[in-house]
C-alpha cells in the first residue's frame, strides 16, 4: 500500500533512476552517479486511443518525453556517462539521430567530459540540433546518414580513447530497463502489450531485460507481448533486411541497419510479439491525435507506438492493458508540429476587437 504523499516530497524526492534502482544496477558505492533526476516519468491514461480500440481495453502512455532532455534516451545517458566517469574516461562520442546526442551532449558536460556527436546532415531535428550546441558538445554533420555516423564512430571509438555511447555501450541497456521496473510498479502487474518505436532497436531489448528481471524476481506474475513499430520507409526490421537509403518524416527512427537486430528479434520471439511498419500518414495521425484529444504532444517517431497500435486493433483481446512509449518529447521537432497539424491559425489580424470577436464566430 502507497502512503500519502505530501507535496514537498513528491516534488523533491525522485533521486533519478540510478539511485532509485541501484541493486538492479552494475553499480557500486564507488560510481560518481551523474543524473539529471531522470526516470520516474508518469504513465498517463489515452482513453481516447482506448475508445478506438473499443474491448473495454485500458490504454496508457509512458511519457518518456518528460525526461530532463525530453526523451528516454537519458535513462541510459545517465548509466553511460557515470559508468565512463567511474573508468576515468574524458570524452565521449556517439551517431545520433539527434536524441541520443542531446542526452550524451548534456551527461557528459555535467561529468566534465568532452562530448562529441556526429549526426547525419540536414536530417536532425531543429530543437535536437539547439541542445546539442547549448550543451556544448562538439557537433559533427556528415553527408551521410545515421548508418554511416555509427560505423564511423564505432571505428573511432576502437582506435581511440572516447568512449562509446550509443546502444551499443551495455550500459545504456541497463539503465533504460528501469521504464519496465516503473511501469510494473505503476500498474501493479506487467501489461498485456508493450508497444513501442524501434529504430537501433535498442530500446525495446531494454525494455524486455527490464520485464523478464521484475518477473523472475516475482514482481510480476506475467510478461508483455512485445509490439515493434517501424516507419515503412525505415524498416528493416520488419522486411527482414537492411536498407541502404531510409526515409520517414520520423527522423529520430530513420535508421536503415539497427544494431541491437539480434536482441531485438529475442525479445519478439520470446514474448510472442510482433513488428510491423506503420506508414508516415499512420504517424502523422496518431501524431495529431495525441495533441488534440489527450493533451499530450510527443515527436512522431514516438507517435509510431500508437499508430501501430491503432494499425493492429483487431488483434487485441478484450480487457487488455496496454502501454505505449512515448519516447520523445514534441517539442524537439517544432518544423514537424507546425507543418501537421489541423489548427487554425489567423495570422496578420489587425489588434481591434471586430476583428477579433469576428474571427472567434462571435
Ligand atoms: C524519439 O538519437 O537512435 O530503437 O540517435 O529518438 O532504441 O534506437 C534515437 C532513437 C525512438 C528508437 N524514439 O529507439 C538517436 C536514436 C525516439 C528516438 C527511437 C529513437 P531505439
């Protein structure tokens, strides 16, 4: 049973996930904990989404878009980074199609490290772009795309001493399988269906760890089945293959060659799930509905949970729990709100209230 919880509290005492979830951690008493409070991000009810689905199903969004940078990708910043302190390393690198390189750009500067990030040109996101810079990392923009910056920075990271911190630094995993540990505590049982984006794939691989370790530890008596989303131009993961020139309106996901392929497959085979491409219309709409009706306003590679949810309806059984990751927060990808969206917006109006009570249909 929860106690109450006084406002103070509540507001001050999330320690940020390390802390919070130290024995689930490879950690020790000796690792500088580098956080921005992360984790402990809420899951909210989408009963709109809820009602499309009908079967009496309950909906939530794990808005991961709450993080101090505005996505997930800080849950395995903040292991990554104080994992990179502890081994006493002073720069980093990471590819990024721009989240990662805000996250890693602002853990490695509050460690005191040189933070470099090489990204494909023309291809981040503007409000991704503006933290990278405000946080002072060193940007890199190859002509070429997010596949091409990871083979690269792999190579670098081999020859040189930076430490890696894409997904493929096993730290990352570790500290995004927390989101399964608070959705679990949330709840008070694992949900039925786990639906999230894919693109490294990495995530989703965490996500599974993080389920199979709160079950085997008894803390839940069941496991999700597993629902990968891809945008249908960026997805190799669904048609099986790599795929040399990726493209999706969801930048954040236009990945062409994941490398946490192998896990990613696991985690389908071993909870019964399933991947599927969602097209850039599919996103849009799930994109614009999230604002509109729920209040919630998340990137569109993020909106690609919902919009392979709302794609596989039929499949869903009747009173079952659902969770969609909202990996991202909307704001990181202003050029995309303000193109998709239906508003209305009247601009140039002359400051007179005719005019403006005209407008209004008053
Ligand atoms: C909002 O930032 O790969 O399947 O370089 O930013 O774990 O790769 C971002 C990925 C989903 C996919 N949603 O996660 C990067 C990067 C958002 C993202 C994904 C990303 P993975």
């Amino acid at each position: 049973m929860k106690t109450d919880i006084n406002a103070t509290s509540a507001t001050t005492s999330w320690p940020g996930l390390i802390e919070a979830y130290k024995n689930w951690l490879p950690v020790t008493d000796n690792t500088p904990v580098i956080t921005l409070q992360e984790g402990g991000t809420p899951l909210i009810p989408i009963n709109s989404i809820g009602n499309r689905i009908g079967k009496k199903v309950k909906v939530y969004a794990k808005y991961d878009g709450l993080n101090p940078t505005g996505s997930f990708k800080d849950r395995g910043m903040t292991m990554a980074i104080s994992k990179a302190k502890e081994e006493g390393c002073e720069a980093v690198i990471c590819a990024s199609t721009g989240n990662t390189s805000a996250s890693a750009a602002a853990y490695a500067r509050r460690a005191g490290m040189r933070a470099y990030v090489l990204i494909p040109d023309g291809y981040v996101a503007q409000g991704k772009l503006a933290q990278a810079l405000v946080y002072g990392a060193e940007v890199l923009a190859i002509k070429g795309n997010f596949d091409r910056a990871l083979n690269i920075v792999q190579e670098i990271a081999s020859k040189y001493p930076v430490t890696l911190v894409n997904s493929v630094n096993p730290y990352r995993l570790q500290g995004q399988k927390t989101a399964s540990f608070e959705i679990i505590e949330t709840l008070g049982e694992a949900p039925d269906w786990l639906c999230i984006p894919m693109g490294n794939a990495g995530n989703i691989s965490a996500y599974w760890m993080g389920f199979k370790e709160y079950y085997k530890s008894k803390k839940s008596k069941k496991l999700p089945q597993m629902m990968g989303f891809q945008a249908s131009g960026s997805a190799p993961l669904v048609i099986g293959k790599v795929i040399d020139n990726p493209q999706t309106i969801a930048t954040a996901i236009r990945i062409g060659n994941p490398v946490n392929r192998e896990k990613a497959l696991i985690a389908k085979k071993e909870s019964n799930g399933a991947f599927l491409d969602v097209t850039d219309k599919e996103i849009i709409e799930a994109y614009k509905l999230l604002g509109k009706e729920e209040g919630i306003f998340c990137e569109p590679a993020s909106a690609a949970s919902v919009a392979g949810l709302l794609k596989r309806k039929n499949e869903i059984q009747n009173g079952a729990t659902i969770v969609c990751v909202l990996t991202g927060n909307g704001l990181k990808d202003p050029d995309c709100a303000i193109n998709n969206n239906d508003a209305s917006f009247s601009s140039g109006l002359e400051p007179e209230i005719q005019t403006i009570a005209q407008r209004m249909g008053l």
